[in-house]
C-alpha cells in the first residue's frame, strides 16, 4: 500500500468508527429501568415507584362541564355555563381568529388557509347541522378534536365557550331571523339599505 492509499484507509476506518456509534444513540438504547424490573436504586427491590398519595389522573380534576360541554351523564350541554357579554365575544374572535381562521376561514366557510393549501376541508360552520348542535357539542370538538380535526385543548376552559359563543355570532350572522329582530334593529338595517354593507 503507498502511503496516499494508507491515509485513505485510515480515513474511512476513522469514518467508519465514528458513524458506527451514532447509530445507535436512540433514546430507547439509553440505560434505564424497564417497566416492574428490579433496581437496586431505592433499596427496597422494585424500580418502579408506587404513587404519591393524593396523585390523581391529568385531567381528572377538570370541571367537565366546562372543559368539554358535557353533563353528568356526558350528554352535551345545551346551555352556556356562563353570562356571555360584549368582552367575552370580543375574546372568542380573537382565539377563533388564532386558532380556527387557518382551517375554518373568517367566515367559518372552511376555506381557510391551510385548506387553500391541502388540508382536508371542514364543513362549513354554518351548516343547519352544525347550526343546530348542542352548544356543549361544539366544546367537545374544540376539547377533544373529531376526524380529521386536532384538539385544541390549549385554550382555557372557559375560553372554549368564548370561541363557540363567535361560532354562533358567525353562524347568526349569515342565518338571522329577521322576525327575531327589534324593530330599532329593523329600522337600522333599512337604514342601512337591503344587502348593503354599512
Ligand atoms: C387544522 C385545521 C382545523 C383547525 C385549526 C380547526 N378545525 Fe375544526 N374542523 C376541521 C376539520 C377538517 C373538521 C371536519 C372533521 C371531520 O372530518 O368530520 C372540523 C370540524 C369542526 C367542527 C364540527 C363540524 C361538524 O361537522 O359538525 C366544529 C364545530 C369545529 N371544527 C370547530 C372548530 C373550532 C371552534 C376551531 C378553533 C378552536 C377549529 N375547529 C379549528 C379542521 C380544523
């Protein structure tokens, strides 16, 4: 071997030594304790530990009704929780804007961004189905996702129903009863002309 073929050996052994190892760094490669296996770390023989008194499951705590529309029974809730004023639909706009608008669009018409770009449609929110869904309904999907839709459990509790009670406004605005109006409302839609923007 001349010497230029020796040093291109040793580079490639020197290669091959270190891609080798790297392998093989996975995490479930890693020493560790196996579910029920011994350890002698505590002392006293099992390597799994028992519970802290007074763990409880996550979410176990959580307040059902408000976390995700249910009743006792799990039976959706028909009703809000909660008063629901100017504040509170002012802050259900701003989370569905942040996180509905990319799939659902604006208007809720599920011609959102992300689905411009190839993510499965949704139904538009203003469907009679979706329309006439029981409030807590709309609070389960949010809380637990449905198909092809992810959770969104990261907006509070009550924030939940804050973004649902904008589904509604949304929903009414393009499905109002006009005999439900008052008629000063009635007198500032004339005002404002049939089907014409203010
Ligand atoms: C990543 C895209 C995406 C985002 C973001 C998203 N959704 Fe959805 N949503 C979907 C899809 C897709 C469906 C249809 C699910 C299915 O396959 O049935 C859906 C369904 C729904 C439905 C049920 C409609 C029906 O068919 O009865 C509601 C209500 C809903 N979404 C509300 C929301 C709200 C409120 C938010 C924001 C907190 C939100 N979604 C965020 C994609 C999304």
């Amino acid at each position: 071997m001349c010497p230029a073929e020796l040093g291109a050996a040793v580079v490639l052994l020197l290669f091959a030594a270190l891609a080798a190892p790297a392998c093989s760094q996975e995490m479930r490669d890693q020493a560790k304790v196996e579910p029920l296996e011994a350890a002698a770390f505590f002392g006293d023989g099992p390597g799994a530990r028992a519970e802290p008194v007074g763990t409880v499951p996550r979410g176990a705590l959580l307040d059902r009704a408000l976390a995700a529309g249910e009743g006792p029974a799990g039976e959706p809730l028909t009703g809000f929780p909660m008063a629901v004023g100017e504040a509170d639909l002012a802050r259900g706009e701003a989370l569905f804007g942040v996180y509905c608008v990319p799939c659902h669009g604006r208007l809720g018409l599920g011609d959102g961004m992300a689905v411009r770009r190839g993510y499965p449609a949704p139904p538009p929110l203003t469907l009679a189905r979706v329309r006439e869904a029981p409030v807590g309904d709309l609070v389960d999907v949010i809380a637990h996702g449905r198909a092809n839709m992810p959770d969104y459990e990261m907006i509070a509790a009550p924030d939940r129903w804050r973004v649902v009670a904008w589904v509604r406004v949304l929903q009414l605005s393009q499905h109002a009863d006009a005999a439900a109006l008052s008629a000063a409302d009635l007198a500032h839609l004339d005002a404002a002309g049939a089907g014409g923007a203010p």
